[in-house]
C-alpha cells in the first residue's frame, strides 16, 4: 500500500512540475479527426451491460444510488457469454468497491470508523455488497473460458492499430511498478505499444476465474495514443462503449480519468509526464527483454488483483474477519 501511495504522489509531483511553465499549464493538443476505427460487430449486449456501467462509473454514490444499486440487483439477468461476463464482473466490482468506500483502513480501524460515524445507510450498503459478492461469484468464468478469449499479450486493438504492432516498455514497466496498473488496483492491465509513428498505451481488462485467480484478457478498455514523438502531435482516447465495441472520444466527448487523462484547456496533460520520445524510459523491445517485462506485468497485475480480490470479491469483511459482526 505505501509502495503504491508512494507511486501515485511521484506521478502528481512530476505532473504537476512538468504540466507547468511559467505557472501556465501546458497542454497536449487533442484531436481524434485523424483517427480512422474500422466497423466492429457488438461483442455484448448493451441493453444488458449499460446499467451496471452507469453505476460503476456514477458522480455521485448517495442513497439514489444505493437505491439503484439494489434495484438493478433484483433484476433477472439473461444468458450471458464469457466476454459478457467479464465485462459484468469489471463492473461490480468497481460498483463495490464504491459501497466500500475508496480508503482502505485495517480491521480494528474500519471497526471503529463504523462505531463513531453512523450512517443511516451503513445496512443497505452492506446488504449490496453481499449480493454484488454473490452475483459476481455467480457469473465468475472458469479459467478455459477466460483463455478461450485469447491471448492477454495480445490485446484486441486491430480496428484502431492495425495488425502491425511494435512492443514497447518503460523503466516502470521494466520494474513491474507501473503506476496506472497501481492506481487501477489491478482491474486493469496495461500494454504500450507503437503502430507506425502513433504512440499506444492499451488498457485491458482483468477477469478472476471460479477460484478467484486473475487473469489478464485481450479485452481492450482503453487505448490512449499520441500520434507521432512530437510534443506538438494530436493526443486521442478510443474507449469500449456499452456494447464493447472501440470509439474515438472527441475533446466535447472525452471522459477524464485523474491523473491520467485530465482535460488542460482546449488540450490535455500528457506532454506533463511524456514530454519527450523517450520520457520515463520509453522504447521498443522484443525477444528476452519483451518476455522479462512480460513477467514483471504480469507479476504487478496479480498482486494487486489478487489483493483487490481478497478486499471485494470475498463474502468476509475485513470487521466480520476479526469477530466484529
């Protein structure tokens, strides 16, 4: 945990250094005008998965959410597929780590918050988090389904990069301390690659079998490019909608995620951290090198996914773990 505090307080530290000249922030142009995404077939049901979206990703987690938290639970859900099922689990479980709350505290601490802070709605958030817990285990996919998906190493980005791809890596990568796996708790894995001249980082998700081991899928969330090496060169998100399918967001479009993509006037704040071809080590390999790096991110991913796991896929509280409940 203090490793990836710590992590987190460099990236802001240096992006609130390098995003600055002057006291003027300094902004990447942004434009997805010369980003061509080829047609896809929907690969879910977005009738099925829009709702629990809404809720995973909602402003704000008062009681109306809390209320539609459990009203979207009682509904009967359909036959699903495995991608379905992977794109469902990613949900709910960001859905209960937000009943959880976003700080982490040990047991007997936890306890104590719960004793002094009342909160009129602490049964109802713990009555969902059981019943999240239960549908995920639910729907969880055996591990030969999650690798009839396909290859992690090779995620799903055809319809934007195209098929000749070059792999890339960072110090960070190459120490298996990346902070956007960190700051994602492990749900999500990340992948920089290079089509051409454009600059990619691929986020895929992370699906937890039966036994609740995680596994990283060719499923793509994200994938966040900068067209060329030149500070001056087009930033552009192309991001899954409700049906799976890739999209280029537009600038009016475009959803921030903090610290990562952050809106800086007409642009945004890449140039912060990448300012330079090689900002933060970055470069192309293969052969050992590409395999080594494989490792360390696949080593980073269940860490911190089997951590997240243990926190919110388990039946047991961290207070019903000491006697408390």
């Amino acid at each position: 945990m203090t490793k990836r505090l710590g992590l987190l307080l460099l990236l802001v530290a240096s992006v609130a250094h390098a995003g600055r000249r002057g006291g003027a922030p300094i902004a990447t142009p942004y434009s997805c005008g010369d980003i061509t995404v080829a047609p896809q077939t929907a690969r879910v049901d977005s009738a099925v998965m829009a709702p629990w979206r809404a809720l995973a990703t909602a402003k704000q987690t008062g009681p109306a959410w809390l209320m539609a938290v459990h009203a979207q639970l009682s509904r009967k859900l359909p036959r699903i597929t495995t991608e379905e099922r992977v794109w469902l689990q990613h949900y709910l479980l960001q859905i209960n780590q937000r009943l959880d709350g976003s700080i982490e505290l040990p047991a007997w601490a936890q306890w104590l918050k719960e004793q002094l802070a009342a909160d009129p709605y602490g049964d109802a958030r713990e009555r969902a988090r059981l019943r999240v817990v239960t549908l995920v285990r639910a729907i969880a996919p055996t591990a030969a389904q999650i690798a009839a998906l396909g290859d992690g190493a090779q995620p799903a980005v055809a319809p934007v990069l195209g098929t000749a791809l070059t792999q890339r890596a960072t110090v960070t990568c190459g120490s298996g301390t990346l902070v956007h796996v960190a700051v994602h708790s492990g749900l999500l894995a990340f992948r920089p690659l290079r089509a051409g001249n454009t600059r990619a980082l691929v986020s895929q998700l992370v699906a937890f079998d039966r036994d609740g081991q995680p596994h990283v899928t060719p499923i793509v969330d994200a994938i966040e490019m900068r067209q060329s090496d030149d500070g001056r060169s087009n930033a552009c998100v192309v991001r899954a909608g409700d049906d799976g399918t890739l999209h280029a967001e537009h600038f009016d479009e475009l959803v921030e995620h903090p610290p990562f993509v952050m809106k800086t006037g007409t642009g945004v704040g890449c140039i912060g951290c990448h300012f330079a071809p090689d900002s933060l080590g970055a470069r192309d390999i293969n052969g050992d090198e590409l395999r080594r790096i494989d490792a360390l991110r696949a080593q980073q991913v269940t860490e911190l996914a089997t951590h997240f796991w243990l926190r919110h896929g388990s039946y047991q509280s961290a207070a019903e773990a000491f006697g408390m409940r």
